[in-house]
C-alpha cells in the first residue's frame, strides 16, 4: 500500500510520488527511440500508452492484487473494455453474473453489442448453470467478488475450477472487496478489475480503472485468444504470448489497448489513487466496523424489512463471507424499507449527514435508492435478480462516528 512501485525519485530524491504531468519523454538517439517503438525495450513514449506516476500506480496494484501486471485508465468502465478488448473478436461470446452493478449489466447487454461483443447472464450461486454455459466458444466469465448492491458474495474458487476446466478466463470486478478485503488471484481468478474511483482512492475525487492480470493463463497453448498468440500486424508480427510471456496481457494492454482504445488515465489521478492507497487498510477496517454496527441497528428497527450485509448472522452468504472476505464483508450493502418505492425515497431524502449521490466508497457516508436512479434503466426483472427492488436502499457506510450515522438513519426511517 504505501511503498510497490515507488521509492525516492532518482533525480531530485522526492521522496513522495511526484506528478508526472507530461505528454512524451526523449529519446536518447534514434536506436532508442526505434527499440522502444518495436517493444524491444520498455520504456516511455508518450503518456497515452504509460506515463511514470500512472506505472507506479500500476506496480502497487499489481503487488497489492498478488499479480504479474496492471494497466489503468480512465474508470472502472473503460477497465472492463480494456479487460475484454485482447480476449474478444467480433461474434465473440462470454458469460457474466447477472448480480453485477447495474453500470456493468448495461455496458455488457447493450454496449458491447455493437462491438458485435456477445454476452450471456447467468445466475453465478446456480454452479451447473455455470457450467452449462461454458461451452468451448465461451472467451470468459466475469463475476464481481463481492457484487454492488445486493452483497453477494461469489464461491471464487468453485467458479475458477469452473472456468479454468473450460479453457475460459475467470475476470473478477473486485471494487467493492478491495485487496484488502480478498486478493481473487489467491482463489484462481486470471485477471482482476476496479473502478479505482471507489475505495482505492476513497475521497470522492477522482474516476479511474484497473485491469490486473495473473500472469498465469497460457494464451500460446490454449489458442482461443488469437489477439494474444497469433502475430501483431501493427507490431511487424510479433506475438505477444511468444515474445513477453507472463507479460503478454499487460504488454498488449498498453501497446494496443491504451494506444488505439484511447481510455488513458491521467497522471494526477493515479496520484490522487497512490495517495489513497496509503491508508487502505486503515479505511477498510473502519468502514466494515461502522458497517457492522449499522446492518445490526437497522435489522432491529421495526421500519427495516430486512437487512442484506453478508457478515451478519442471518445472511445467505455468511459462509462464503467468512472464506473470502475474512477481514470484514466491505461498507456497501442495501435494506428494504416497510412502504416500498415511496418509503425509500423518503428514507433517501430524510438524511442529512448521510449523502444521496450514486456514488460508493467515499469516506462520507452515501444513500441512494437504486430503482429510482442506477438501476432505472433496467428492467423490472433485471432489477429483481439485482438486488434492486422498489423498497431497496443502497448504503455505503463512511468513516464518521457511527453513532451520529445511526442517529441520522433513525431521524429519517421515522419521518419515512
Ligand atoms: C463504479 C463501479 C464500476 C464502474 O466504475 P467507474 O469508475 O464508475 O467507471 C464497475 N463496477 C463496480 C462494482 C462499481 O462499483
């Protein structure tokens, strides 16, 4: 958290990552340049394809996440394109959970389409669906590790014996969880994605993404992934499998996903990400000890139909709470008021201290009622198997006192 990817800066000996706010680097002479042009030298070329404050940025999520290598970009969205883009050709399939945030199910059922990119929702707790559904035509499975709203919790490692038993690969969109809540990689997973705009940078002030790659998958061997083990035209022929092994994914992530895809993220971002990182670990245990106490408060209170938080006793997903997320079940998770759609607007609107705002991760306490607002745009079903049903409010709990959190709830359920 606080030193992967970044010492003292070599020339002025700052001992803080300094912001690289810079376009493109010299060259030392033309063989340089040429070598650093054919990938036969990494190296800076222009900030579109990697810049020095966004690698360190790179190298700390790829230790954090226990991976071979990471690229950012612009946000959590343009993470899960750039995750796609190596692995997909037009007419190509893959299989996500249909509990994924809402922003997700969106980009892959409609977006997506029009890359002529195909994928098929399935209910990822109902494992010989799973398995159905991964035929030998299937690119990958994406699943969330802990899914934003409902706090599903995902059986990783049955999903990877799945998905690895099919020649697919296992993407896991780990936002909500956070290296330090579960390290998916520990569990199977090939590649891992975040919206960085969450808990990694945890203020509320930037919109970033990750892709972090195992280095484990064998694109050369497996010969489903053509992007990756046939030749590079733009590269002379070069393939990627053959010539950076481990590396192949997160080489072709900044040479042909970064350059053409354009998703870039800027270097004050990735600054802004480093320094919240720093104190990840301090924040998360926060989050999930205020979180705790006001799941177990709402589940007592006469106007809370029920109370979805995976580290309480009751919950569904305790068990796999307990496997894969053994420091805490995260800040974000949804109740249902008594009074449906209504009731939950007025819950929304009666807070003060908490902020209505679709938004998770932020050290201020967030309200929102998904069905009015990120969900709106499903339908009724979609929002069902989402966890978004009309009387659903989403919380992401802060760093307050969480007296003064509960004090603000209980104001706002009584004038509801
Ligand atoms: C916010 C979010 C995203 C999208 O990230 P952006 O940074 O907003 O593009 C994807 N997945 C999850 C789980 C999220 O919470």
């Amino acid at each position: 958290m606080i030193h992967a990817g970044a010492g003292p800066e070599p020339v002025s000996g700052a001992r803080q990552t300094p912001i690289f706010q810079n376009t493109a680097y010299a060259f030392h002479d033309a063989d340089h340049a040429a070598s650093l042009f054919n990938l036969q030298t990494f190296g800076f070329i222009y900030s579109r394809l990697g810049n020095p404050t966004v690698a360190a940025l790179e190298q700390r999520l790829a230790s954090l996440e226990g991976g071979r290598g990471a690229a950012c970009c612009a946000s959590g969205h343009a993470a899960q394109v750039l995750a796609f883009f190596p692995l997909m050709e037009p007419g190509s399939r893959f299989v996500a959970s249909n509990r994924l945030y809402g922003g997700s199910i969106t980009q892959f059922g409609r977006t997506f389409r029009k890359f002529d990119w195909h994928c098929d929702f399935v209910d990822t707790e109902d494992l010989a669906a799973v398995e159905a559904a991964l035929d030998a035509g299937v690119k990958a499975l994406f699943i969330e590790s802990l899914a934003n709203p409902g706090g599903v919790v995902s059986d990783l490692e049955a999903l990877a014996e799945l998905t690895n038993a099919s020649g697919a690969v296992l993407i896991v969109d780990s936002t909500l969880a956070t290296p330090w809540l579960c390290r998916p990689m520990d569990w199977g997973a090939d590649v891992v994605v975040h919206s960085a705009t969450k808990f990694l940078s945890g203020n509320g002030t930037v919109i970033g993404g990750a892709v972090i790659d195992s280095g484990r998958f064998d694109w050369g061997a497996s010969g489903r992934f053509p992007g990756l083990s046939e030749p590079e035209p733009a590269y002379h022929g070069l393939k990627f499998s053959e010539t950076f092994g481990d590396l192949a994914f997160t080489t072709h992530a900044h040479a042909v996903g970064l350059r053409d895809l354009g998703a870039t993220m800027a270097p004050m971002n990735a600054f802004l990400i480093l320094l919240g990182l720093e104190t990840l670990s301090l924040r998360m245990e926060r989050h999930c000890r205020n979180a705790l106490r006001v799941a177990e408060w709402l589940e007592g209170h006469p106007k809370v139909a029920w109370v979805s938080y995976a580290a309480l006793p009751g919950s569904p997903y305790r068990d796999l709470a307990a496997k894969y997320l053994p420091n805490g079940a995260g800040s974000v998770f949804t109740f249902g008021v008594r009074g449906g759609y209504e009731a939950g607007i007025r819950v929304v609107e009666g807070c003060d201290l908490f902020s209505h705002l679709a938004n998770v991760g932020d050290a201020r306490s967030l309200i929102l009622h998904p069905a009015s607002t990120t969900h709106r745009q499903l339908s009724d079903e979609q929002r069902a198997a989402a966890g978004a049903g009309p009387e659903v409010v989403r919380l992401s709990i802060g760093l307050e006192t969480v007296d003064d959190l509960i004090r603000d709830l209980d104001r706002a359920l009584a004038a509801a």
